[in-house]
C-alpha cells in the first residue's frame, strides 16, 4: 500500500496548486484595469483671462434736484453732447413766480437802505430784508439752475427715461457717458494673486464685436478691499478709446501676464469631476492600490491641466479606467500597448 501513497499525495498537491491559481487568476482578472502617467513639475506661464464688460469712464446721470414737469429733450440716444450743452428744458411757471418775489424783495431792501442812510429807518430791518433777499436769490439760483439741464461732461447719451410733458421721478431724464479719451473695465481678481497686481501693468483685452483684434490696456487702479463673499478684489483697466469703437455693455476679456511659477503638470484625462459639486478628483498609484485625491485646477494647458495643489512632482497618476475605482481599491496598470 505504501507505494500508492506517495503518488496520490502528489496528485492532490498538485491538484491543490492548481486551484490556487486558478483562485489567483480570477482574482486578477476582476482587479479594475488601469492605466497611469507621472505628474511633473514644470515652468508654468501665469497668463491669466478675465471676463467683465466695458463701461464709460465716467458716467452722469442728468436729473433736476426737485420734481419738475419736463417741456423739451434736445436729444436722443446715442447722440454725442459736450461739455455744458442744454439737453433739457423744464416748467418754468415756478421760476418766474420766484423772480416776481426777488424782484420785490430787492426793492424792499434797496428802499430801507435809502431810508438808513437818511436817518428815517434802522439797521434791524435792513439787515432782515438783506437776508429775505439772500435767501430768495439762492432759492431763485437753484430752480434756475434745474430749470435748464446741461451736461457736465462730453459724451454720449446712453439713456433717456422721459418724454416731454412727463413729471418728473426718481429716475435720471437722461444718462451721459464719457466714451473718450478712454473706456473702463472692472475685473475681479482672486486674492491669491493680489501681490502679483500693480498699477501701471500692460493687459489685453480683446471682445467679441472684434472677433481677432486685440486692445492695449493698463491697470489703472487697485479697489483696497477684499470681497469677503468671493474672496476677490476689483482692478480697474483703463483702454483707450479715441475713436469711441468701444461701447458700454460689450463683453471683454483681459489676459494678464503674472510671469512664471513651478506647478505640477497632469493630463487632462487624470481630472475626474465629482457629481453633483464642482469639485475635482485625481487617482494616484502606489503599491498596488489607487488614492483618491482633491485637486484645485489651475490653467488649462493643451491636453493637461496645471494643479495648485494635492499632487506632488513625480506622482503616478491614473489617466484610464477610473469608472470602476474607488479610494483604496487595488488595481492592475496596463502597458500603453495593452490598454485598449
């Protein structure tokens, strides 16, 4: 009997190791397949885009300082306007009720003065009509200044709110925007970049009405505070505008250069973004298992994508197969060759 013992021993063992294969094959089979590229840290240019639209440098909105019925507009919109041109005329029945009381109050005045200088009156009742009269010729000024309304500024009349015979309301009659010698765009910059934002810095702006041309730019202005909300901050760009191509309204986009800085590198296909949130995702590799990673995207550059952080210089990142991964979860990297 013992010299069938040995080779059934034999037999089972090895029938023993061959299920075990066999076990570890289909364990290998159902790993999730992948396959992975190195992150790098490259010279990366800051050339920073932002959106805004184009206002007037300055703006005027043209309004009487008491309620007034309106009986001529001069212009309309679009019409260009200078520097102290009449646009609006209002009611004037008030005004001339005002002179008649200036007018007689000036008599009286001029009357007790008269009468001082020849002993007949008293400096009490002088200095009283002096003020009477001070008082209604300020008055007088004021309305004949709202009377007639006139622009402050050259521009162009970018709105009218009132038609002739309308009273007027808590709206501007008419709207003046100083299209020249420049326009202005405000931009909101993220504070991370603030120390790299300075007066007097070159920008370019280019808008869709000029599909292909671009303008030449200048910070003008830094905004001090902080936007709690957004954590951003306003920069002003001032672009000439000679020839008033550039309208209030148009959209526009300013490119920035902030120079250059280290950041890691990964192709866009590493970038996996979470549903439901703007947040984004990279899997790395190491010892067999993937990690889940939050990233902050920085630009995009071709086929890849900048990172601000989460992955370091030199990690195996996963840019396949991330449908079946999960934080943890072992994994099998293909060969280029095989991932198809």
């Amino acid at each position: 009997m013992r010299k069938y013992i040995f080779p059934i021993a034999m037999l089972l063992l090895a029938a023993s190791c061959g299920k075990g294969d066999e076990n570890a094959a289909t364990h290998e089979e159902e790993l999730p397949k992948i396959t992975v590229d190195v992150a790098r840290q490259l010279d990366v240019p800051q050339m920073k885009e932002y959106t805004a639209n184009v206002d007037a440098e300055n703006i005027n909105n043209i309004a009487p300082s008491t309620p007034n019925r309106i009986k001529t507009i001069r212009v309309e919109v679009g019409d260009r306007v200078r520097a102290g041109q009449e646009l609006v005329s209002l009611d004037r029945s008030n005004i001339d009720q005002l002179r008649i009381n200036l007018d007689q109050i000036e008599r009286e005045y001029k009357r007790a003065a008269q009468l001082l200088e020849i002993g007949s009156g008293t400096q009490q009742a002088v200095d009283q009509l002096k003020a009477q009269l001070d008082a209604a010729r300020s008055q007088y000024d004021n309305l004949l200044e709202n009377t007639v309304l006139r622009s402050p500024i050259s521009g162009v009349v970018t709105a009218r709110n009132y038609d002739p015979g309308d009273m007027t309301g808590s709206m501007p009659v008419l709207t003046v925007g100083q299209l020249s010698p420049v326009v202005k765009v405000l931009i909101s910059i993220s504070e991370n970049d603030m120390a790299l934002i300075s007066n007097g810095m070159p920008v370019t702006v280019s808008l869709d009405a000029f599909p292909g041309e671009n303008f030449d730019g200048t910070v003008q202005r830094i905004y001090p505070t902080i936007d709690t909300a957004t954590r951003t901050f306003i920069a002003e760009v001032r672009i000439a505008n000679p020839k008033e191509r550039l309208k209030p309204g148009m959209f526009a986009r300013v490119s920035i250069d902030l120079g250059h800085k280290q950041n890691v590198v990964v192709p866009d296909r590493a970038v996996v973004k979470q549903t439901g949130s703007g947040n984004k995702y990279v899997y790395t590799y190491s010892n067999g298992k993937v990690a889940y990673k939050k990233v902050q995207l920085g630009q995009r550059l071709g086929d890849s994508y900048e990172l601000l952080d989460g992955i370091a210089d030199g990690d195996t990142v996963v840019i396949s197969g991330q449908s079946r991964l999960a934080d943890g979860v072992q994994a099998i990297v293909l060969h280029p060759e095989n991932a198809n």
